[in-house]
C-alpha cells in the first residue's frame, strides 16, 4: 500500500523544495542531428568511433550509459556535471551541459566539443547540423538505441495504434525522436517568483 502522506513529501522534496533555496544558476541541453554526407544512413559504427575518439582526449569524461551491444552511449564529466550523450538513437547526438552562473563558461565548453565531435565526424563524410528535423531522415535508420530506456520510450510511442478510437489526439511517428533534435534551458526560479514566472513564460503573444 502507498501511503499518500509519503507520495506528497516526495513531490515536495524533489519539486518544491529545490525553489526555497536561493540559487542563481543556469543549464543547457542542446540536441543535434548527425548528417551522411553520402546520403546514406548514418554510419553507427563511426559514431561509437567518434565517442570512443571524444573520451580518450577528454579524459575526465567517464562512461555514463552503455547499451545492450557495450557500447557508450553517455559520457559524464563529473567535474563540471557536463553530459555527452546521444538521444533516443545514435542519429542525435546531445550535449547537456552542467549548471553555471553565467552563459560564457557554459558557450566556452559547448564550442569546444562541438568543433572536436563536428571535426571528427566529417573525417567520416559526416557532420552536425543545428536544423531541428534532421534533414537526411530519410536515409536514416530509425532504431532505438538499445538500452531500457529508450526501447521502454519507443514500445510506449508505438502504442498509439491502441488509442484510434479514443478522442485524443496522438500521431503516427513513434520514431520522432530519432530524426527530431531540441534544446532546453533551465533556469533556477526562487519560490516567492515562482507563480509570476510560470505566468510569464505561458503567455501567448497576441499581436
């Protein structure tokens, strides 16, 4: 039995408890999607070379993840708590950088990995691009990476077809994620701001 006493401090503790301690910092994840240049899918195997090339120059980067197969799949400094990893499947790659208080250290990191992976992959005929959709997502091939996770995610996504008759509205990609790349933001918001600042982000413009 759940005691609902215990589901509530939880939520509280990981939730709200974090907004009563005056913090002022900042973190990033910004997603990217891996080209062939050839028009082909892309080569994993030159993406668990690059990964293998990214930690042996960046040795304070330990393996964080590794799928079913053995191979890397998330690097994590944890110095700097910066993560590099690849999203749903190894079309994406990510980089999540760790909180700072100012946007400068947190550019001044990214740029340096993203120029060394960039650098690396088009030794391959393969690239980055900063385009949300990957442009190639057509020649790719939309598999999972192979760990819980992500084969959890994509078996939940393709139960879309269970709800057709159900008013709700789902879409018929399940693989998404594996040619569709974000960026998120997080900002450290004190409690006595907290409503207005939701209020703020959630305002649609109307002009």
């Amino acid at each position: 039995m759940i005691d609902e006493g215990s589901v509530k401090n939880k939520l509280y503790n990981e939730f709200i408890k974090p907004t009563t301690q005056k913090k002022n910092f900042i973190g990033i994840e910004i997603e990217i999607p891996i080209i062939n240049l050839n028009k082909d899918a892309v080569d994993f195997d030159v993406v668990h070379k690059i990964t293998d090339k990214f930690q042996s120059h960046y040795g304070d980067f330990k393996t964080d993840g590794v799928d079913f197969e053995g191979n890397i799949f998330a690097l994590k400094n944890h110095e700097t708590d910066d993560i590099v990893c690849y999203d749903c499947s190894y079309n994406n790659i990510e980089f999540a950088m760790g909180k700072e208080k100012d946007l400068f250290t947190i550019n001044d990191r990214f740029c340096e990995y993203y120029s060394f992976v960039k650098e690396s992959f088009e030794e391959y005929n393969h690239t980055l691009t900063g385009m949300g959709i990957n442009p190639y997502r057509k020649y790719n091939l939309n598999k999972p990476i192979p760990s819980e996770r992500y084969l959890m995610l994509y078996h939940h996504l393709k139960s879309f077809k269970n709800y057709e008759d159900v008013p709700m509205h789902f879409h018929n990609y399940p693989e998404y994620g594996m040619f569709s790349s974000a960026s998120q933001v997080q900002l450290d918001v004190y409690k006595d701001d907290l409503v207005k600042t939701i209020n703020v982000f959630s305002k649609n413009r109307t002009d």
